[in-house]
C-alpha cells in the first residue's frame, strides 16, 4: 500500500509541476533560442545551408551554450526526473514542426525564407539573438507561455 502511495505521489508531484509550466525571463530566453535552432536547423537540412548553420553554431557558441542550460533548467524544474526525456521531446516535437512548416511552404518559397533568416541572424551581434528569436512569427511554436502572462493565482515556482 505504501508503494502505491509514493507512486501516486510521485505522478500527482510531476502533474503539479507540469501544471505550472510558464517559464522564467532567462527559460524564455533559451526555448525561444531554441525554437529559431531548430528552425535553422531545418533550413540547413532542407535547402542546403549547412555552411551557414555551421557559421551561426560558431557565431553563437556561447549563447547557445548558456540558452541549453537555461532550457535544462525550466524542463528539470518542470518536470524533475522526466526533465531530460520531456526537453528530447520538446526539441524533437519543434523540428517537427519546422518540417512540416517547410513541407508546407514548398521548398522554393521556405527556402527564400531560410535564406532571409540566416541573413538577419548572421548580421545581428550575438546579444541580440534573443530578441531575434522571440520576435519571429514562429516564436510560439514552443508552447511555453513565460510566467509574467500566467494568470495572477499562477505563481511560478
């Protein structure tokens, strides 16, 4: 009987965390750098930019760093043990997305727009890769609503 209690403890604990899932200003930060990532990423697979994701991956290096400790950081606050499985999802669910985005488009059209993209993240300094990210249309992709938009009774963690 104990067992099953601490089970169901532990599922109720990890679906309270889940419940809250508003992220902090720097969580914000990483999945949104994360998000404009993987649409790169994509854009480099699907239209033959890999030399310009190389250059954005070594312009970037410690931004991108220090936004994977921050996307860490709201998937483990998050969800705790499950954190390393539900932030695998999370990346995997946005190329996906992108994927499909790209599929949609058509490929002349999705790759212009890849082509305008890496051009404007290419030029931009690295402390503004932030607001580039948060400010794209795809942006929202991610889900994850920060914490200052949470209804007044939601209180982050």
């Amino acid at each position: 009987m104990y067992a099953r209690g601490g089970a169901a403890t532990l599922i109720f604990a990890e679906t309270a965390a889940a419940a809250c899932t508003c992220s902090l200003p720097h969580e914000q930060a990483a999945i949104d750098a994360r998000v404009l990532q993987s649409e790169l990423m994509v854009g480099a697979l699907s239209c033959g930019h890999q030399s310009e994701y190389n250059a954005f991956v070594q312009k970037f290096q410690g931004e991108l760093m220090a936004h994977g400790n921050g996307l860490r950081h709201y998937f483990t606050r998050t969800y705790g043990p499950s954190g390393e499985t539900k932030m695998n999802q999370f990346v995997t669910r946005l190329a996906n997305t992108a994927s499909t985005r790209a599929m949609t488009a058509g490929k002349p059209a999705y790759c212009a727009q890849s082509a305008a993209l890496f051009s404007k993240v290419l030029a931009a300094s690295p402390t503004t890769l932030h607001t580039i990210a948060h400010n794209l249309p795809f942006a929202g992709d991610s889900r994850i609503r920060p914490c200052s938009v949470q209804a007044s009774d939601e209180q982050p963690e």
